[in-house]
C-alpha cells in the first residue's frame, strides 16, 4: 500500500513537473515545448519560433542584390563592383554638377534646407514607385530603426546642402572626403571591426590630401566661414555613423534599397518640415522658387533624381562590400567632381591640388589592396632587395663572360 501511494505520488508529481514545464514553456518568448518519456531519459524538443522570429525576413538562402529593378545576384563579385562603381560615378558626377549649379542662382543660397526638403520628398517619390515594383513589399527593419536612420539622413544631407550658403564647393566637397577616418571609427565601436595597417594608412594618405587641398584653396580663393565649417563638420559626422548603422542593419534584415530610401527619406522629409515650419523658414523658400519654378524645381528635380539612382548603388555597395569601401569608392568620385568643378566653374588653380590629388589617389589605391591582399601580392622589401641583388650579380656575370 505504501508502494502504491509513494508510486502514485510520484506519478502525480511527474505530472505537476511535466504541467508547469508545459505552462512555462508556452510563457517562454521562443515557444520551446520537450516532450519526455518515461521510459527513456531521451526526450524529444520541438521549437515553436515566435511571431517575430517567424517574420524574420533575414533568414533566406540567396541574397538578392537588386538595383533599380536590376538583380546584381547573378554577377560575379567583380562583376557587382565594376557595375556599382560605374553607377556611383556616372549619377553622382552629374548630382554635384547640379548641385553647384542650384546654388549659382543668385539669392538661394539661404534656402538649403529647402533643397534638402524637395530633395526627401523626390526620394520618398521615387522610393515608393520601386517598391512597388518588386514581389516583396514588406517594411523589414523596424521603424525605431528607421527613425535613427532619418535623423542621420537629415543631418548629413540637410547640413551639407545648407554649408554651400557659406563655403564654396570644392572645400565642402573637401570636408566631405575626411570622413573616411570617422568611417573606420565608426566601424570600431559600432560593429566592432578591426582594420589592416593598409586601412589606416589609406585613411591617412587621403586625409592628408585632402588637408593639403584645402590650405591650397585657402591661400589662393580663402572662402572661408565658421558658420560653414561647423556645418560642415556636423555632416561629416553624421555622415560616417550612417554607413556604419545601414550596413549592420541591412545586413541583419536582408532589407532592399528601395526599401530603406522609401522609409529614410519619408521620415526625414517630415523631420525638416516641421523643422522649417517652427522656424518660419518655409513661406520665404516657397516665395522665392515660386518666382523661377524652372530653374529652382527643374534643377531640383533632376538633381534629385541623379542623387536617387546614385544613392541606390552606394546602398548596393554597402550592402555587398562594406561602408569602408563604399566610402572609399564615393571618395574617388568626390575628386573627380572637384576637378570638373574647376572645369565647369571658373577658379583659380595651383599645382598644389595636383599633389594632393595624388595622396587621394594613392590612399584609394591602399585601401583596395587591403581588400584584395590574397590576389594582389606586393613584394616585401626584403624580397624587392635580393632581387636587386640577384639581378647585379647576373649582369656582373654576364659582363666577366
């Protein structure tokens, strides 16, 4: 009878284990549920993803690379590179040609702002037509996310655009260009990378290029401002915290392009609306490109839709390559827009931007080699001196034959 009892009791208890197992695991957040026999100790687990992991539209086979309607997938990586830095270059070029030209019409330097606001609402235009246009239209990175991201967007775009009322563009396009120091830093806090001595020394070489580009301008054309500077310089750090918070977070959801423009730029754009609403700053703005709607909104128009199809291969570039990269390759194009801004707009001109020109292109050059390190083998010096050696001593051979 005792055996009975302590048998049934123990049953029971079996029992009650087994009910609040059950109880707790259907509370638990990954819905995991163990089914135990008795007869055996093995035990059989069966997990129940929750409604935010079964969502989760990371979790694919194939990445989808797609590019204004175009899938990059089926390239090869070379391939990839060679498409998105012909689209970085091509649109980007014609984007920082029509941007010094918005800003050469007399009396709208003031409205920056303004710009940037016709410029979000093109890209929140354009951003929705993509997107309808692929299969899947689901918003995958969480808006909270979305609202950092935008916050970002509005301060470099908004701040850079705002700078050209008090700096001319080659120097802003200079301040722009240091960013790839705070890029890698960047790297280092927010995602934790580590870099190669040919990073840090590729974000050297341009830096000091750049530095030395703009003492140049400033001792031949000094256009200087404070209030510019600071601007200025609020973009450069904006602007190297978003590439860093778009590669981990595109990276991490497997969002699309059209995707992160669509959402980024919406939510600025009503950022800077409410901004230039409670600053007065509207009324005066739409007054004065009322005045010449065709070279005000034609010019914006079309230097929005170039900065869209840019801004779509750079996020590809990121998303492929990496922000540091991405930066690099944008960094190439902003030297050239300086060198067909002194063709297109008269300055003046010293062999010192020559020079500097080269360290821009010598820390390119680096930073591609620290990519490609396994197919592109550089001679160490010690090997660069036995062949030295070798080929003396053959030709002092060849003389005493």
């Amino acid at each position: 009878m005792d055996l009975a009892q302590r048998a049934g009791g123990g049953l029971n208890k079996g029992e009650e284990t087994n009910k609040d197992n059950f109880g707790s695991t259907e509370c638990s957040k990954t819905g995991t549920m163990d089914l135990k026999f008795s007869s055996s100790r093995k035990h059989v687990s069966i997990t129940v993803p929750s409604t935010a992991q079964a969502m989760s539209p990371h979790i694919k086979s194939v990445d989808d690379i797609v590019v204004l309607g175009i899938s990059l997938s089926r390239f090869s990586k070379l391939t990839q590179f060679f498409i998105c830095v012909a689209g970085v270059f091509v649109f980007y070029l014609i984007y920082g040609y029509l941007q010094e030209l918005i800003f050469s019409v007399e009396g709208f330097k003031p409205y920056g702002w303004y710009l940037t606001l016709v410029q979000f609402a093109f890209y929140s235009i354009f951003g929705l037509i993509e997107l309808q246009l692929i299969q899947d239209k689901r918003r995958r990175i969480p808006g909270k996310t979305y609202m950092i991201i935008a916050f970002l967007t509005v301060g470099t775009m908004g701040l850079s655009n705002t700078s050209l009322g008090y700096l001319n563009y080659p120097t802003q396009v200079i301040f722009k260009c240091c960013k790839l120091i705070p890029v890698m830093l960047g790297g280092v806090f927010i995602q934790g990378k580590r870099y190669n001595v040919a990073d840090v020394s590729a974000a050297l070489c341009m830096s000091l290029g750049l530095i030395w580009f703009t003492l140049a301008d400033s001792t031949v054309a000094p256009n200087f401002n404070l209030t510019g500077v600071i601007l200025i310089s609020l973009a450069l750090c904006a602007d190297a915290v978003i590439g860093n918070v778009q590669e981990k977070v595109m990276k991490l959801h497997n969002a699309s392009n059209s995707e992160m423009v669509l959402y980024s730029y919406s939510i600025g754009f009503v950022y800077i609306l409410l901004g230039l609403t409670c600053t007065s700053g509207l009324g005066p703005a739409v007054t004065f490109c009322s005045k010449d709607p065709i070279r005000t909104y034609g010019y914006a128009f079309l230097f929005s839709l170039t900065g869209y199809f840019g801004i779509s291969f750079v996020l590809a570039l990121i998303k492929i390559f990496g922000a540091l990269l991405a930066v690099t390759v944008t960094t190439g194009r902003k030297a050239m827009t300086i060198v067909l801004s002194f063709i297109f707009f008269a300055k003046p001109f010293t062999f010192q931007y020559v020079w500097s020109g080269f360290l821009v292109v010598l820390g390119i050059f680096l930073n591609v080699y620290s990519k490609n390190m396994d197919k592109i083998r550089l001679p160490s010096p010690y090997d660069l001196i036995n062949k030295i050696v070798d080929l003396r001593t053959s030709r002092t051979l060849a003389q005493t034959v």
